[in-house]
C-alpha cells in the first residue's frame, strides 16, 4: 500500500523519505552477481524515484501542477512500467518533481512547487527539462539507484547512477513476448550531415570514426544523406525550408495538442472551482 502524507507545507517543502538499508540491494557491480541465488528479484532492494506523470495506485498524480492534483481522483491502477519493477524487487522511494504537464516550464516559473536544485556545479545551473526531478534526485542521492523519467511525456525513461544495472532494468521493462524475425533483417546505416557542426573538424572527424565503427561491427553499409534536400526535393507541403517546416510544426502542431489534451481538465477544475485553473503558457 502507499499512502500520502498530508503534512502542513506538504505542496512547497520536502520531508524525510524512510528507505530500505542498502544491503538488501543486489551488488550489480560485484563479480560473483550472476553466480547469486537466482531465486532472488533481479532488482531486489534497489531504490527508485518515480516521476510524477506515472499513476501510482492508491496515489494522485500531480503532473508538477497543484490545481490538477487537487482536481485528479486516487488512482486505482498503477502504471505497468511501475508495477514491473515493484515486481522485480525494486523500492518505490517516492515521486519525483517535474515541470509543469511535463512542457517546457523554467524552474523560475514553477510556483506551484518548489523547483529542484540542481547539486552539480556552481550552484545556479538549472535541472533542465521535465524530468529535472529526477536528474536531481539521482545527482543528489546516492542511496537512490534509478530514477524513471520520461521522453516526449509517454515514453519511459531512465536516469542512474551505475551503467552495471541498467541491463537488469531494462530486462524488467522490455516487452513480454519479444519480437522475432523469421531471419536476420538486412539493415543500413544512415548519416545525416544536416547538424553537424562542420566548424568543428574534430568533432566531425570523430563521428565519422564512430560510425566507421558502427558499420564495422554491424556488419553493414551506411551512406551519408542530407534531410534538408531531400525535403525540399520531395515535400508535400508548400514550404520547402526543413527547419521553418518543423518550427511550423511544433508551433502549431505540437502547442495545438498539448492544449487539447488538458482540455478537460480545465473544464472540470472550472466546475468545481468556479475560476480557471492557473497552468503555464502552453497548457493555457
């Protein structure tokens, strides 16, 4: 079970977070790991910080915005990605902060809770991006193990301290029944120059290197290609100028159904609130 702490100041302060001693944890890193008891959890004892886009059952979600919290019901299923790593052992620590809807929200804008802080640095370099929560709390904590984050709002992610665990993890997370191929599909590499900074030979060089390397141990081809012409060659729309396409597209596209997504959101807060709910600028 998981219950909520209604503490006083409980939506701007953090409070204490009782977790497992770290000897119930797995030793990824120890040479001896894959010769353990295999009756144990393959994650067993590991700390996870959840960030708060995932549903947790018996929880609310907050989305990093308090008006949809206090609007959004208890929930009575939890996330399948969670509950697959519950079921591997790992320990749900809490939730993670994030920026508002998970859309592109400044920590100076976040005033519905306290933003994180960044513990790398100079002291005053922002977490960045809607998973900042969870980057913090993995540079901050090291009892924590994993942190799950998202891309792109739905698509699961995941931030750590050790590479040695990620295997075990993602084993957890990958799909039931894996896909399979009647046989080895042919594949190419493709390499687009459109975005690299050519001004800087160096960094060119070593990633016409790394793909040399790619292809070498793919046993495959690769070819470079320029996306930029061969939009403007093929485009089925009447701008022919890639990054005004794709500026287009975001600005009109991708603000247009991040609006409509909380749409009813808005309207359920507005019933029972009588005033609008205060969003960022995107979600408004």
């Amino acid at each position: 079970a998981h219950v909520e702490i209604n503490a006083a100041g409980n939506g701007y302060r953090g409070h204490g977070i009782a977790v497992p001693a770290r000897s119930y944890a797995q030793d990824f890193g120890s040479s001896i790991y894959h010769e353990l008891d295999k009756t144990r959890s393959s994650l067993e004892g590991i700390g996870v910080a959840i960030k708060d886009n995932y549903h947790i059952r018996g929880t609310r979600t907050s989305l990093g915005n308090r008006a949809y919290y206090e609007t959004s019901p208890t929930q009575n299923v939890t996330a399948a990605v969670v509950s697959r790593l519950v079921d591997a052992g790992a320990h749900m620590v809490g939730k993670a902060n994030l920026s508002s809807f998970a859309m592109m929200e400044h920590p100076t804008q976040s005033v519905d809770y306290q933003a994180p802080f960044n513990p790398r640095g100079d002291g005053y370099l922002i977490t960045g991006g809607s998973s900042g929560g969870s980057a913090a709390a993995i540079a901050a904590y090291d009892w924590l193990d994993i942190a799950l984050c998202s891309d792109t709002v739905d698509t699961p992610a995941l931030l750590g301290r050790d590479l040695l665990i990620f295997p075990e993890v993602l084993k957890v997370m990958q799909l039931a029944e894996p896909i399979s191929h009647s046989k080895k599909p042919a594949f190419e590499i493709l390499y687009p120059r459109d975005f690299m900074p050519e001004d800087t030979p160096e960094q060119v060089n070593a990633m016409d290197n790394f793909i040399e390397d790619m292809s070498r141990s793919g046993g495959c081809a690769h070819r470079q290609i320029s996306i930029q012409e061969d939009w403007h060659k093929t485009a089925p729309v009447e701008e022919k100028h890639l990054q005004q396409y794709l500026h287009n597209l975001t600005r009109h596209g991708w603000f247009y159904s991040a609006y409509h997504s909380f749409e009813d959101f808005r309207q359920d807060y507005m019933a029972a609130n009588g005033h609008a709910p205060f969003v960022t600028e995107v979600v408004k």
